[in-house]
C-alpha cells in the first residue's frame, strides 16, 4: 500500500517512501510549504487524479512513487 501526505488546501501530494532519506526531506519541504494548511496521510489511490503531485523546486523530486 502506497501512502502519501496532501493538502487539502492546495489539492497537492507527496509520496511517502519511509525508507528513503531523501525523501523523508522532501516530505518536511512539503509540510514546511503547507504549515497552515490542513495537510492528511492518505492511501495514494484515494487522491491520484484529484490532486496534483507536489513540486519542490529545491530539491530531489520523489512525488511519482519511484525511488
């Protein structure tokens, strides 16, 4: 099961790769970015096609589910 953190407010997402280091930082990136927003751990499935991957401009991209 692929897990992902998103934003409701900005209907973004992230994939969860728990054992990447690298993408762990994204994941802070992502929660820094949304700190205001309401921001969910979800099944990938529930939000694929509604919500947009997360691009984090400053670094590593790890949104697509490849590690």
């Amino acid at each position: 099961m692929v897990r992902a953190r998103a934003c409701i407010k900005c209907r973004e997402y992230m994939v969860i790769h728990p054992d990447n280091p690298i993408n762990q930082v994204d994941i802070k990136k992502f929660e820094r970015k949304h700190t205001s927003h309401t921001i969910m751990t979800v099944d990938l499935n529930e939000i694929k096609g509604t919500y947009a991957p997360s691009t984090n401009n400053d670094g590593p991209q790890t949104t697509d589910g490849n590690v």
